[in-house]
C-alpha cells in the first residue's frame, strides 16, 4: 500500500465475539466510526413492537458512568457527526470527527451501547415516541404505507411498524426493554465499523478493552416464507384533497444473485426519468409516483405508489398498473439498463467518497450478507448489470401479485375488481 492508496477493508473477530470491520485511509481528512447492530423490528414480539426504536433513544440518556447531558456533550464536542435510526433489520449508531479526536469517538460511541435504561428515562422517551407516533399519523404518506405493510405482510414479522403502535409502546416497561437489550445487543450481533483516517492496530485494542464484559449472546432471528395474494384496498378520508395509493409486489432477497437487477429495474421504472415519469407526472395525471425494491434477508418486496386528484383514482391506477404490464411482457432496452446501471454505480462511488459514506456501504453490506463488500466490488456488480439480468427478474413475473392500498376519497376506485373498504 501506498500513501495515496485506501487500504482494503479487513475483518477482525474478537475474542468475545463482537466482530471489527476497518477501512483505514491515511489521506483521508476525518474519520466515521458505527456499531451496526443486526437487530430490528422484525426482531421483536408482537405485543412489544417498537421495542427496538425505543432502545435506540435510551442508548443516548448515557449509562452508570456517564450521564446523558454528559454523553450528548461529548458527541457534541467532537465537532462532527453522531445520529442513529432502526429499522426492519437492523440497528446502527454513528458518528464521525477529526483524526486526532479517533480515540474519543470510539470511546464516546461506546457509551451508547452500555444504556442504564433508567426507568425515569423509559418514562420521558416513552412521551417523545408516542409524539412522534402521531406526528406521522397525521401524515398520509405514512399513513398510506403502514396500511399497505398491514395488507401485504399480514401476520409476518416484516409488517411490524418501526416505531410501534401507541398501544405497544405505551406497555413497554423498563423490564421489558432490558430484556430485549440483553437478548439482542450480545457482541455476535454487533459489529464495529471504522473508515478514514485512524490507526487499526489502535481502534482493535481500544474496541477489545472497552466490549470485554459485554453480552456475549444474541437471539437468532426468525425468517418465514411469504405469499401475499392480490388485493385492493381502500381506506376513506373525505378530509384529504389528495388520493394517496400504494402498492407492493414480491421481491428478491438481499442474497439473491438478482438483487442488483432489482435496483436497476427500480431506476427504469420508477427512477427521476423513468417510465412512471413520462406516462404519470409529464402528463400532469399524477404529482408524484415511483417504484423502489427492499431487500430482507430471506425475501424483498416491490414497493411504489403515487399520489393524485381523486378523481383521476382509477385512472392513474390502471396506467401504473399498465405500466408494470408492459415492462414484464415487453422487458427493457439495452440503453435503459445502461443508462440506469452508470446512474447507481455513480451514486455508489459518490456516496462513498467521504468516509461516513463509505461507513454506511460497508456495514449495511456486511450486517445483511455477512461478508465484505468493497466500494469496487458494489460498483462493479451494479454497473455489470446487463439486459438478460433484467429479462430474468421479469421472467419471475413479480408484479402479477399486486396488493394495494388506496388512501382519501376513494370512490372512484370502489367499483374496482376485489376492492375492500376498511
């Protein structure tokens, strides 16, 4: 290795099991450092769903040693960036700072993952979730979506909702939030990950002496099979001046030698130029409409939707609708997939120039696949993406099962086949 050259990524599994992922660069000018903790919603027992998210706000009210006021200046302090979110799979704390403050963001970040989970702490988060519960409620673009995963995951653990429901959260107790903690947050479902400018030889030692009396066991997550059936549904709120529809079809999973197909066929579709573009929004049908692709570890899912007058409901369904035909009876042309696959290997090889960004893409990637992928080897697979690998995504014919939920004044879509109200 050269002074101008990262060096490649290295993998270290210490001996309490927490695992060390390290992507050190001597010329870069800051350093991004996350515990990337494969837990999530779809980790959690039905009647304690939200227990993850509300985990992840007590990791910041500090623990015995360091109080919260204390643990939020020193991440202040640092100067950079320090945040966490949850989501169905996972769960990731992270910040990032000067080189020669290294030391300090590791030992700060740490706090985080040893909680006192105080029950007076449990009571004022407890307020705070359940604000930002209804927050969302009053927004139907939310609102839209969290029907569809109801309607399409059913009893499924994936269909948990990231924050909880009122009810569960209102019932989590100080007990049961430490339960969980003690059962999800053992050292084999965590992993460190290190990128830019630090020493490893350093962070190895500092990391092994800080996690040495950490739990030393993790629950094993539960997968289970899936098989949505199509369905329309419709859910009234003459209140709103603007339909809101969402749909989802079966995806692939995040191993699935298809999985970056996926992505580029969401691009064409659904991307800023795509297809849902030029038949919905270029002819002022639709104010918004797009189509994405999740990735869970043993399935994914389609998801889009857009949003229009109401009026114009069973309309611009039909021409979405038409849409998804067309592409898997029809496929996609060779300069689609080009163009689609140089946009996302350029976002990729952006997204990774700073080291925070590379921070996201290395870890995401080694918590759902549990193996190391480079920033070359991700841009590689995606820009390698060729037109047969798309016309083998479509053979599977995902979007023959369609579920959709259809939010506002609705009646132009009540005589549609198999509709329900609710």
């Amino acid at each position: 290795m050269t002074l101008s050259e990262p060096a490649r990524p290295t993998l270290h599994t210490l001996l309490n099991g927490l695992r060390v992922l390290l992507a050190p660069d001597p010329l870069a000018q800051t350093v991004a450092m996350g515990y990337f903790v494969k837990t999530g919603a779809r980790d959690e027992g039905n009647a304690e769903m939200g227990a993850s998210h509300f985990l992840e706000h007590l990791m910041f009210k500090g623990n015995a040693d360091v109080g919260g006021a204390e643990l939020n200046a020193r991440l202040d302090s640092l100067g950079g960036h320090a945040n966490a979110f949850t989501s169905d799979e996972a769960t990731v704390y992270h910040a990032a700072s000067l080189p020669e403050q290294s030391g300090e963001l590791l030992a700060v970040l740490s706090v985080l993952l040893q909680p006192a989970l105080l029950p007076a702490d449990v009571e004022v988060e407890r307020g705070v979730i359940l604000e930002e519960i209804a927050m969302y409620a009053d927004q139907p673009e939310s609102r839209v979506f969290d029907a569809l995963r109801a309607a399409y995951w059913g009893e499924h653990r994936l269909g948990h909702q990231v924050l909880g429901t009122a009810q569960t959260v209102a019932s989590l107790t100080p007990e049961a939030l430490r339960r969980n903690f003690l059962a999800r947050y053992g050292t084999p479902a965590i992993t460190l990950v290190a990128t830019g400018q630090f020493g490893p030889e350093t962070v190895l030692a500092q990391v092994a002496q800080i996690s040495a009396d950490w739990p030393r066991t993790a629950q094993a997550r539960q997968t289970q099979p899936q098989r949505p059936v199509s369905a329309l549904h419709t859910v009234a709120d003459d209140t709103l001046g603007r339909l809101h529809v969402a749909l989802c079809s079966p995806g692939l999973s995040v191993s699935h030698p298809l999985r970056e197909a996926a992505a580029v066929l969401c691009e064409i579709v659904g991307g800023e130029n795509g297809r849902l573009y030029w038949a919905l929004l270029d002819t002022g049908l639709a104010d918004g409409a797009d189509l994405s692709h999740a990735e869970y570890q043993e399935t994914g899912v389609f998801e889009g939707g857009f949003s229009c007058d109401p009026a114009r409901g069973a309309e611009v369904l039909r021409l979405y609708r038409e849409v998804l035909e067309r592409l898997q009876d029809g496929g996609v042309t060779e300069a689609e997939v080009r163009r689609a696959s140089r946009k996302l290997a350029v976002s990729t090889l952006l997204r990774a120039e700073t080291p925070q960004g590379q921070l996201f893409g290395l870890g995401m990637e080694y918590l759902a696949l549990g193996r190391v992928v480079t920033v070359d080897e991700a841009v590689e697979q995606i820009a390698g993406v060729g037109v047969q690998d798309v016309a083998a995504l479509l053979a599977l014919r995902p979007f023959d099962v369609q579920v959709t939920v259809a939010l506002g004044q609705t009646q132009a879509l009540a005589e549609l086949e198999g509709s329900s109200q609710s």
